[in-house]
C-alpha cells in the first residue's frame, strides 16, 4: 500500500535526473528503502546485488557505521559554517589538507563543490578568471572528447560530448570543441596502441591549430570514460596527451569523478602515468555517495595567477553556501580513512584479477563485442553481430531490455543507450559477491539473447 502511494506521488511530482520523464512516469518509480554491504532492498521486497555502487560512487558499500557516526558526530557540533568572510571549520581544512597530499604532485590548491558537475563548472570558471588576469584574455577556446561526461552544468554539458545533453539546450556553446575519442574497439586506425594514442594526439593538435593556440585555454578528459560506457584508452595516452597540452601552452584538466578514489587501481587514475593535471576535479568517491561534495584541485601556477590577479584585494566572485560543507567533509574524511587504513582499497584490487577472470569468461558470450576493464571498472559492449559489430537497433530498447532482465536476476547495472553494461562495484566487495555478481551478469545476458527480438 505505502509503496503504491510512493509510486503514484513520484509520478506526479518526482522529476527525476536524465530521465525520459513520460516513460518513466508509465513505468513508475522502483523504490530502494535500505542497503547493507553490497546489497540493496526495494519496496517489493527485493534484494538486488548492486554492482554500480549507485552510481559510481559508493565505493564502501552501504551500511558504513563510522562514517554514520562522523557526519552525526559534526551535525552535531557543527552542522554549518560558511566559507565566506575567512571563516573556516575543522574537517573542511584537514579534507583540503588531506587531498593536497594524496592527490597527484603539485595539485596542492582544493576548492570544494558539491558535486562533478558544479566541480566542471568551476574549473571552467577559475580558468577563464585565470586567463583574463593574466594577460592572456584571447584563451577562450576549450576542447574535450567526443563521448566525454562532464556533467550537466548550464555550461559544462557543453562539454560533455554526449548528444542527449546537448540536444535541444543550445550547447555546446561556440568555444567548446570535440575530438574523438581513443576508443579501441572502435578505432579507425585499428587496434595497435600506439597507432590510437599518436592518432588522437595528432587530432587534439590539429584542432588546437585550427582554433589557434593563443586563443585556446584548456582541454579535458576522463582518465577513462566512464559515461561512455567505460572506454579505455590505451597505456600511455593519458601521458601523451598531458604532453602535448604542455608543448601547445593549454591547460591539462583531468576529470576524475570516477576514477578518482581507487575505482581504477590507484588513488587516481593519473598516478598509473604519473601525470600531474593543471588542475583535476573530484565527487562521487570522494565521499563514497554518503554525503554530496565534489572538488577543483589546482595547481600552484594556476592558483597564483587567480590569487595575484588583477587586484589581489577583490574578491574572486565564485563561491557558494555550501562550498566546503563541514558534515560532507567530515564524512569524506571517514571515507579517506576507510580506503586507506580500513584496507577497502587494498580489497578492491584483490577483486580485480576476479572481475578480469570473468569478464574474459564472456568474451565468447554470442552478445558480448567488447570487454573493457580498467581495475574495478567494467565495461562490456553488446553487439548485434560479432564479426560486424554491429550495434542493435535503436527501436529495439536493449538497454530497458538489460535492465529489466538483470532486475529479475537481482542484479544492478549500468545499461547504456547502445547496449554497453557498465560495472562499478564497490571496492568492499568480497570474493563471494564477486562471483555472484559474474553469474548473474552471465544468467541476465542469457535471458536476453532468449528473447526473440534480440535473436
Ligand atoms: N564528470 C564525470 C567524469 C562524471 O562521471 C560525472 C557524473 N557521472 C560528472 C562529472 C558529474 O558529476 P555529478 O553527477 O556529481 O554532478
């Protein structure tokens, strides 16, 4: 009863994120009501595996009763206190602190947000600032790749190189650019990695040219693509293309809301290269999905050229009320201090030869194209025709098919629009989950091929 009544009154008041309101509306709301370890539980009663961590995010599982007891304990000492006027709290400085550290070399500057898309919107804003006091106004141009996510600001979705953000919200905006993406399975150089990565970067260079170096200011990307159904790049591209940001006098902006946190192996993904962006944007894991914030980390030449800018004594008008929200970074510190002395990172990675184990398992699957995997990121892209790979139908919906199907296997995934499966299971998984959660990928995509219209 009180489940119908829920699902009657989001469908007339709930509007949900990147929906399609209608047919949502038609299929009502599946209502999730408490979460332990890796398991979620539905209205109906369900337990459902979930092997997205949300969305990406709670990378320790639900249930964390320290974390529980950090953000109560501060609620109740201190539940708010502004930023503004050099006024600061205790977990908000020590989270700054904290990051400075552990992030890669040199991104020893933190402005905190409350999530990756305000965390793209501000770095957006800081470089602009950056440029225009530092007597560079002309560097207006920014570039990021085709199939990018970076959020759904008024201005970052621009970025975002994802058609249904742009789609009838007048975006991108004429300074935002895009170059294909370094997507392996799908490259027009073929599958040699050093092919793909001296393709792209020739492309980046090439519309750097076009658009003339004194007038371009930066370009961003995602370690790996998570939003484009977990695109791996090859080793090395990340490094290669921070170079040539470099050499063409841009700024490098690596968006780590995924991958930062572990979810790809290190801390963040940049360290696998040892790259250091200019300046690198962080959420999700950062507070495992427990309370919202997301940060712009900046380096010292980016940070002095905004501090010294035209008149050091003005304030630079970018802030907000909760930039820096002490119960979220007491939370964030809790989820530091989980990763690391809690050993939920270092149990992460002893997942990952299993998720790698059976995903290969897959590869033969008569749906599965292409495997994909970066540590506890999975990736499995769908095809139609192997030999071809050929996508399916769009009128088909093989991603509510996906869905649908995994829902009645209990299971929790990502299905995108082109039929790839997202996996991100959190880093607390156990060896048992681990292996539940590969036999009902495997049972779900069974039942899918059982299905007339996708033979
Ligand atoms: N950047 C990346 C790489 C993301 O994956 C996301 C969210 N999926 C964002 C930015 C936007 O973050 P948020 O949803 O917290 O605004």
């Amino acid at each position: 009863m009180q489940s119908n009544s829920l699902v009657e009154a989001d469908r007339r008041h709930l509007i949900h994120p990147v929906a399609a309101y209608r047919a949502h509306e038609q299929r009502g709301a599946t209502v999730l009501t408490s979460g332990k370890g890796m398991y979620l539980t539905d209205a109906a009663g369900n337990e459902l595996l979930d092997a997205f961590a949300g969305l990406w995010c709670v990378n320790i599982g639900y249930g964390q009763e320290s974390v529980v007891a950090a953000a109560t304990e501060q609620m109740r000492r201190l539940p708010y206190a502004t930023g503004y006027f050099s006024f600061a709290s205790e977990p908000t400085i020590r989270l700054a602190e904290k990051l400075a550290e552990l992030s890669p070399p040199g991104l020893d500057r933190v402005y905190f947000t409350l999530g990756g898309s305000d965390a793209i919107d501000s770095a957006i804003r800081f470089i602009t600032h950056f440029y225009n006091v530092t007597g560079r106004p002309t560097k207006k141009q920014m570039i990021a790749l085709d199939k990018g996510y970076h959020g759904s600001s008024s201005t970052g979705a621009g970025l975002t190189g994802l058609p249904v953000f742009h789609r009838a919200f007048d975006l991108p905006r004429a300074w935002q650019h895009h170059i294909p993406a370094p997507y392996p399975y799908r490259s027009p150089v073929g599958d040699d990695p050093q092919a793909i990565i001296d393709h792209s970067v020739a492309q980046l260079r090439a519309k750097v040219e076009a658009l003339g170096a004194e007038n371009v200011a930066a370009f961003f990307a995602e370690p790996v693509q998570g939003s484009a159904g977990v695109i791996v790049p090859p080793r090395g591209w990340l490094r290669a293309i921070r170079e040539t940001c470099r050499e063409l006098d841009i700024l490098f902006v690596a968006d780590e809301v995924i991958t930062g946190f572990g979810r790809t192996g290190p801390m963040f993904a940049c360290e696998a290269e040892q790259v250091s962006p200019d300046l690198m944007t962080i959420a999700k894991g950062l507070t495992a999905g427990y309370a919202p914030m997301g940060a712009v980390l900046m380096s010292e030449a980016v940070y002095a050229g905004i501090a010294d800018g035209a008149d050091p004594t003005t304030p630079i008008g970018h802030g907000g009320t909760y930039s820096g929200h002490p119960v979220s970074a007491a939370v964030g510190l809790e989820v530091l201090s989980l990763y690391l002395q809690g050993g939920i990172l270092a149990n992460g990675q002893a997942r990952v030869p299993e998720l790698a184990a059976g995903l290969d398992a897959l590869r033969d699957h008569p749906l599965v194209g292409d495997v994909r995997q970066a540590g506890m990121l999975g990736g499995l892209e769908l095809v139609s025709d192997k030999l071809r790979k050929t996508r399916f139908a769009p009128g088909l919906g093989i991603a509510d098919r996906l869905s649908q199907a995994a829902y009645k296997r209990k299971l929790i995934f990502r299905a995108f629009g082109d039929g790839t499966i997202g996996l991100a299971p959190a880093l607390s998984c156990n060896a048992d989950e681990m292996s539940i959660l590969l036999d009902r990928l495997r049972a779900t995509l069974d039942d899918v091929l059982d299905q007339r219209e996708v033979r």
